[in-house]
C-alpha cells in the first residue's frame, strides 16, 4: 500500500494475498471508515489478480454478504467502496456470483432509491456488469423481485431499465419457451410496467413488449398468465406501439446533459472509486483515464482539511462562528465555495455533537442552496446531500425553509442542478420522518411553477403510501387538497403533471377507498369528471 498519500495509478497486485485477504476480512467489519475503505480495496486487488484464492475461501460468500451490506452505509465513500467491489466481483466471477444474486441486486437497488445522483451512476455501472456477466434469466427473475413493483419510483426506474436489458440479453423466443415460473413472472412484469404510473418504467415496459408480441407463441402464453385487466392494459399498449412505435426514453435529452462533465468551473466529477468531488477538492487532471484508481490513505476531505488549515477557521472553537457565518456571506464567490466546505467538515466530524444547531447551520446554508453563483449553488447542494443522512429529523424544524430553498432548484433549467436537487428530496424522504416533509411539500404542489409541482405530487403520493395507515388525517388534511388543486388545473393535461395525477389518484384510491371519493362530493362537476377520467385510465372504477 502506498505511503504518504502517494496516488498508486490502478490496482496492482498482492505481495502476500493470503494475509492481506485475512486483513480485509476484519478491516470490512470494524466501525471505522477509513478501515473499511482499505479493507475493499484489498478485496478488489484480491479479485482482480488473486481471484482463486478468493474463491477456494470458506468465507467467499460471507464476504460478499460484508461487502454488500456497506452498500447500505451512510458515509458515501464506503458505500461506493462496496459498490465498485461489487461490480468488480460481477465482472471477474461472473456466473459464481449468482447464488448471491437476488440479495445484491436488491440491496443496489434500494440504494438507489434513497441516494445521490453520484452513487445511482456507481449503482448504474455496477447493475450493467450484472446483466452482462450472469444468466439473463436469473437476474430478470432478480430484477422483479428486487423492485418493478417497488413504491419508489427511482427503484422502479432502474429495475425497469436492467430487466428490459436482461430480456433483451435472453431474448424474446427464448423467454417464451422457457419454464413457467419465468414466463409467467415476466409477462405479468412486462404488463405492469406499461401501465405504471411513471413514463421511464412505461417506455421499458413498451421496449419490452414490443420483442414479445410479434413472437408465434405470445397469444398463447398471453393468454394463459394475464388476468382480463392485464389482458387489456396490454391490448392498449400494443396498440400504441403499433400506431406509434415504442417511443423515446423519457428526458433522455436531460440525462446526456446531466452525465456531461466538465473540468472547469467546479463542476461535479466523480472517481470511480467513492466520493463526489469537485475541482478544487481533487488534484486529479481532467485527461486521466476514467477508468484508473486512485489508491491513499488521505481521503478527498481530508486532503481539503490539510489544504485549510493554515486558515483561522475556528476561531474560539466555535464551530460555527462568526468568522465562518461572515464567510459563508461573503462577496466573493470562492470565499463562500470554501466556507460550504467547512461547514459540511464541520457536521461531518461531529453529527451527534451537531444536531442541536440543525435550525442554524441549515439558516447558513439555506441562502448557498440558492447562491446567485452557479458552482456555489451546486457545491451547496451537494453538502446539503452529505449532510441529511447525518442530521436526519434534527433537520424537521428547518423543513419549510428546505423546501422553499428547494423549489428554484428543482425548476432550474441546469440539468445537474435540477438532477441533484430531485436526489436531495429522495434523501430526505429516507433519513427523515416523512410525515415531517408532507405540509411544506403540499404547500409547494400547490403553489409551484409547473415544472416543479409534478415532483412535489409524485413525492406526496410516495409518502401518502408510507403513513396512510399511521397518519390518516394529515394524508387527508394535507395530500387530498392537493388532489382537489390538480383536479382544477389546467396544466392537467400536460405528460408529467398527468402522470403525477395518475400516481396520486392511485395511491389515495387504493389506500383510502370510499373515503377518497366521498371526500370529492363538494368538487365542481368538471373537477368530479376529470377525477372520473383519471379512475377509467386506471381500471379502478
């Protein structure tokens, strides 16, 4: 291992492979980060040169269960440590990983659900080379159970996008003859997805469907595993793929952008190992090969920390002092860039010792979220992102002024900056107490531009499925005057305040029932006809 923070250009191999396997066993386990760190880069440069000896061990399978339980760390350098060992385990062992399938993949996917832009494009790497190094049937059987029926919708999402890949992978007439199990598990998938609420699940239920039903034997099976519903939402889309083809992929235009990086300008990049970085946090140049590793003992925050500290920062030992609160307000916009950085140092030291100021570091921050400098305002987003999951509900009494910081961003026409600001809301959902986040969320799906309320409703609809059963009356206190609002406007209409429409009538049908509609008596007949409208689409009238 290097020494002295030297930056090692790529893996390399073990001088004694044995201990060092038998170190990172332990280093995995043990409650520092930074020894969990080292100990799946050990495992990744034992996968790479010395992959028998991995394979011969009694704890091969114990150790990628170690592995894919940080998964689900909250510190975004472990969690993406796992991460890529995962994916280099996919690629090298390719089918011996399969008797772990279904609990890694599920484990992916629900981190996507509750995480950042930067750890869903690790999870999109590592999914790839999950389809592409296992039996298309296994990881399609993987990707239903794991989550296209998930109620999170970036879960659905993803499962959607490696499921169609996996059938494409097995391929259409293969599937159809196939054993039962699978057949029928997956066409019932396939006509789910083409009448999710959502378009991308929809868009790859329709993908789907279009290399099945040209087959000679799809009326048979279609026939035989549908329910009469199915039958006819899958009519529909048949249909529609006929008159109009499969379509596009939802937003694509919008994901080209967002995966664009720059080298200038403070743009996001990300290392292939773990954490989001921006340009003045990394020396790494912009030419290197994206597919090298850096390898040190000193982490991005701590090389940042070392760069600092010939700075009067802590001033008394306040943490938050008046020296930093002067920065973060500071006229000059890289003054303020680095006092963000301090602060989510700050909070990242000490979270527990941190909670109590939650009001006044989020009353620092709020004005960053939305700085009139396009690489503070992103920087802000992207510690505001780190610093949820360490506040949690200590975060609930800034609620209002989060998502009143929020609503801009989510309306930027910046696509990183709107991309990371839809990731915050989901973070938020996770590691807060999302009863906490229905008022000020209600509040903006009403009164929103149009390009921020469909967000704001999905998210609503999330929540509403979450604490109905415990929370009765706020849903309806709180989410069904959102319902009534977007019954009266006009934007209803419109492809995505339609899908959030959708989304929403389904989850307060489906959960409230004959309370939800008799709620609706006092609309006007044109709201109570559009409501109707809304129910047909689905089939549940």
């Amino acid at each position: 291992t290097a020494a002295g923070g030297q930056q090692l250009p790529e893996l390399y191999p073990l001088e004694n492979p044995e201990s060092a396997m038998r170190e990172a066993i332990v280093f995995v386990d043990m409650e520092e980060w930074s020894n969990k760190v080292e100990g799946m880069l050990i495992l990744r440069r034992i996968v790479t040169y010395h992959a028998d000896l991995l394979l011969q061990s009694s704890r091969f399978h114990s150790i990628v269960s170690a592995v894919t339980r940080e998964v689900k760390n909250l510190r975004s350098v472990v969690a993406r440590g796992a991460i890529a060992c995962l994916g280099d385990f996919f690629t090298l062992l390719g089918r011996i990983m399969e008797q772990d399938l279904d609990t890694t993949v599920k484990t992916l996917l629900q981190k996507c659900g509750e995480s950042n832009a930067f750890i869903r494009e690790d999870i999109i790497k590592t999914l790839g080379e999950v389809v592409q190094n296992v039996s298309p049937s296994k990881s399609m059987l993987a990707f239903i159970a794991g989550g296209v029926s998930h109620r999170n919708v970036n879960i659905r999402k993803l499962a959607a996008q490696f499921f169609c890949t996996s059938l494409e992978l097995y391929g259409p007439a293969k599937l159809l003859h196939s054993p039962r199990d699978l057949v029928e598990k997956s066409l019932n998938t396939v006509a789910q997805l083409v009448s999710d609420a959502t378009p991308e699940p929809r868009y790859h239920g329709r993908k789907c469907l279009s290399l099945l039903y040209t087959q000679p034997d799809f009326d048979k099976y279609y026939n035989k595993f549908l329910s009469d519903k199915l039958k006819s939402r899958m009519k529909e889309a048949i249909e529609f793929i006929k008159n109009k083809g499969v379509g596009e992929l939802p937003s694509e235009s919008s994901k080209h952008q967002a995966g664009s990086r720059h080298s200038t300008g403070g743009s996001i990049r990300v290392s292939n190992f773990g954490t989001p970085a921006t340009s003045h946090r990394r020396d790494r140049k912009a030419s290197d090969a994206p597919h090298k590793l850096e390898i040190s003992h000193t982490t991005p925050k701590q090389q940042r920390r070392r760069h600092n500290s010939t700075q009067n920062h802590f001033v008394g030992h306040d943490p938050l002092s008046p020296a930093l609160l002067e920065r973060l307000r500071a006229p000059e916009w890289n003054e303020r860039f680095e006092a963000v950085s301090q602060l989510e140092d700050i909070v990242d030291d000490n979270p527990k010792g941190m909670a109590p100021y939650a009001v006044k570091i989020m009353d620092a921050l709020g004005p960053r979220l939305t700085d009139r400098n396009s690489k503070v305002n992103l920087h802000a987003l992207q510690a505001f992102s780190n610093i949820i999951p360490l506040l949690g509900n200590s975060l609930v009494p800034a609620m209002t002024t989060v998502v009143e910081s929020l609503v801009p961003n989510l309306a930027s026409r910046n696509a990183t900056i709107h991309n990371l600001s839809v990731t915050i809301l989901d973070l938020m959902t996770q590691c807060i107490e999302p009863h906490h986040l229905v008022p000020p969320l209600a509040s903006s799906a009403q009164h929103a531009n149009t390009r921020v309320q469909p967000i704001m409703i999905n998210k609503l609809a999330e929540i509403a499925e979450i604490i109905h059963s415990q929370r009765p009356q706020l849903v309806q206190r709180q989410i069904f005057p959102v319902m009534w609002s977007v019954l009266s406007s006009k934007s209803l209409a419109v492809n995505e305040m339609h899908s959030a429409a959708l989304l929403l009538v389904h989850t307060l049908y489906t959960t409230f029932g004959s309370t939800f509609l008799d709620s609706a008596i006092h609309l006007s007949p044109q709201h109570r006809e559009n409501l109707q409208d809304l129910l047909e689409y689905l089939g549940l009238n």
